[in-house]
C-alpha cells in the first residue's frame, strides 16, 4: 500500500501535463501513487500520460467531463494511501513538498491537514507568493471572507473518511476546495507550514484567473452562505450582496452598497458571534473589524463620509500610533508653512482633523494612483505628486506607513527640492 495517494485531476493540458507529472514523480519522497483522473480530454493529454512508464501512475478515463469535483472524488474512490494529497495539472510541486508535509503530519498527530504558501509563476518567470495562515483558528474565523487553507493540502485520510467529509460536493464546478475546506469541523484541525513548497501557474485557461467569471463568484459566495445558515443566519439576497462587498471591495459600487450597511452587517455578524460562539470571540471580532477598515481605507479618499462610518462602528480597532498627533510637534513643525499630504488613508483623515483643530491650512493631497481625477476628501483636491511642481508648497507629509517611507522621502526631496516629512515626526 502507498503511504500517499496523489489526485491529479486534468482536462485539456497537454501543454503543461508534463511539468506536473515531473514534479510529482521527482519528489524526495517516494512512497505515493499518483491518480491522474482524465476528464474527457479532447487534445492530446492522454498521449502524454501514457509516454510515462512507471507503475504508481494510474490513469483513469471519464468519457466525458463531469467537472472538477466528479473528478477529484473518482481518484478519492480509488485511493490507497493513509495520506491524500491534490495536485493540479497545470502546476508544479517543489521537490520536498510531501516530504515535509507528511513529516509535520506524522510529528504533530493531532493535526488532520496540512498545506504550504504557494508561489506564482509564468512564462515570464517567478512572481508573488501567496501566504497562507499557520493557527487553525485563524484559518476557520476567516471563512466567512476567504478560504484560508492551502487547496493542495495533505490530508490525514481515516479521520476525515470516518466522519463522511472526505468526498467533494460536485454541485460546485469550480471554488470546490473553498466548500471542501469550509465544513471542516472543530475537532479537524488545519494549518499551513511557513514556506513554500507549491508553484501555482498563471494562464490564460484558468477559472480562477477570471475575476469576472461570475459562476465562480456565485459559487464562492455560495460556500459563504453555507456557513452563514450553519450559524443560524439567514441572509436576504441584498444583505449577501452586503456580505460580498465586505469580501471584495469593488463590489462595493457596482452594487451599490452604502458604508453604513457593510458596518451594520459586519457588527451584526461579530455580535452573532458573540452570542453564540462559533468562533474565537477575540480573533473572529479583529479580523472583521479589520476587514472593515480596510474597507474603508480602501475608499479613503471619499474623504468624512467613509470615515465617520468608521467613527460609529460599534467594534472599532483602533490603529496604532497615528491615532494621536502631538499637537506640540504639529505646531513647532507647520505653523506658518503651506503643506500638502502624500497619501489618502486613515492616517491622513486623522491628521486633517489634527490640523482643523490647531487651524493649520492644507494646500491639497497627494495619491499618485487616484490623483489628478477630480476627486476630493475632506474637500481637499487629489492630485498626482508631479503636481508639486506647478504648486509649489513648503513641506510635504509622507502618509506612508511601509518600510520605503525613508527610501521615498529622501528620493522626493532628491527630485522636487522640498522638505518632507515622516508623520513619525509628529507623533
């Protein structure tokens, strides 16, 4: 019997069939069998199956395509393995990916699933990986928004096989690993090791690369709403769109929600929550709250419409540090100069109020990416940083809260001649 069973379901990929193949076969560790489950293939993928000689490949033939799940769930039928692993075939496995998993699983028995960052990468190269969370609680609390688990995670087979969750819901042509991972119940514990160990190919023919592809956001809006009902709640059709928004932040507008319904609707869940305890109380109220604030940063430069919404959300995490200017500093600093501020976020409606208090006049703000487009926030004019140049001011404040903020500054003043300043230095 293999120690791990791998479940590689595939339709039409004749061009990338082989770097997936490759990269299971040439894993560190040797014990697996590897179920490649055609989906009725019209090209020439099944050719290329068959060119590999080596007895852990099985193939098996749908004669038409039953879609993702059918797929998944027919290699699960004929699966041997303790441990089960999903591998995509458009994508590559790292050479130590189920070495480590399978450690970690056999290390820490009271871990059921196990997954790993992913990396995205094509024909251009390496590009952004994506991070997956490590604390089980972290991963469930966040299910309402996103699935936080690795898609090709390992899973310990008999405890999830013995409570009849091992199978795949094949209403769900695509978002299948959300649905699969979402009703994962307490007593399963997931988690994520901190490397990545999985490259995730970006092309053209994918389903999940189409953010307009609205099947797939009903599905994943769909797996949402399960979890909803499991926790007694019921949305109406608008109030799921208000949950989406929460999700998506473009969505936002082209629904048409208001700032105060998304406030109302993510308070309601965490005081749900609250009440029934579902999820870590503490953890699942930051993560909303926080998801609520990044709404709002988001549209920052609406300007006091999106942030007195802020102001009244009953579940208010307060950010650190640029909640509180030192009116001292603030004065010693700007009195008597013409300023302008490089950024639209919360910070900067927090020192705008600052400034309002202590009557300190600001020229205009700066936003390279929404700059120059008539927008304005707290009636202020946006524009790009260029702008500096026509209007000339004394000091700029640098919004920016990253880790360049000393990179950027010294470069603006480098290329405008200006003064500027951190919002460190008025704290």
């Amino acid at each position: 019997m293999p120690k791990i069973s791998v479940i590689m379901p595939v339709y039409n990929r004749e061009a990338y069939i082989n770097d997936a193949i490759d990269s299971v076969l040439n894993q560190t560790y040797q014990d697996f069998e590897l179920i490649i489950i055609d989906d009725g293939s019209t090209d020439n993928t099944i050719n290329q199956i068959n060119s590999y000689d080596d007895s852990r490949i099985v193939l098996i033939k749908h004669d038409s395509n039953k879609g993702i799940s059918a797929a998944r769930n027919t290699g699960l039928r004929h699966a041997k393995g303790e441990f089960i692993v999903n591998s995509d075939s458009d994508d590559i496995n790292l050479p130590t990916k189920f070495e480590e998993q399978l450690y970690f699983l056999e290390k820490n028995q009271e871990m059921d699933i196990v997954g790993c960052h992913y990396q995205h990468f094509s024909e251009e190269g390496l590009g952004e990986i994506w991070y997956f969370p490590e604390d089980n609680d972290y991963i469930k609390a966040n299910r309402l928004l996103w699935n936080q688990q690795a898609p090709t995670s390992m899973i310990r087979r008999k405890k999830i096989e013995d409570k009849g969750l091992l199978y795949y819901d094949e209403f769900f042509s695509s978002a299948e690993d959300t649905e699969f991972f979402n009703r994962m119940p307490d007593d399963v514990k997931m988690t994520n090791i901190q490397k990545v160990l999985y490259l995730y190919r970006r092309h053209n023919a994918q389903v999940t690369l189409d953010l307009e592809d609205t099947p797939q956001k009903r599905l994943v809006n769909l797996a949402r709403i399960k979890l909803l009902n499991e926790m007694g709640l019921y949305p109406s059709e608008h109030e799921i769109k208000v949950h989406y928004s929460l999700c998506d932040f473009n969505s936002l507008v082209k629904n048409k929600i208001k700032f105060s319904e998304v406030r109302n609707w993510t308070e309601k869940l965490i005081t749900y929550n609250n009440l029934n305890y579902f999820y870590n109380m503490n953890l699942f109220k930051n993560i909303y709250a926080s998801q609520f604030f990044r709404l709002c940063d988001y549209y920052s430069y609406k300007g006091k419409e999106i942030w007195d919404d802020w102001e009244n959300f009953e579940y208010k995490k307060r950010t650190p540090a640029y909640e509180v200017f030192d009116m001292e500093k603030v004065l010693q600093i700007l009195q008597n100069k013409k300023i302008a501020i490089l950024g639209t976020l919360y910070s900067t409606y927090n020192l705008i109020r600052t400034l309002e208090v202590v009557k300190i006049p600001i020229s205009y703000l700066i936003d390279n990416k929404i700059g120059d487009q008539g927008l304005r926030m707290n009636n202020l004019p946006i524009y790009k940083l260029d702008n500096i140049k026509e209007n000339r001011i004394d000091t700029l404040i640098l919004g920016i809260l990253s880790d360049k903020k000393y990179d950027i500054k010294n470069e603006i003043e480098e290329n405008y001649n200006i003064e500027v300043i951190l919002f460190d230095d008025l704290i």
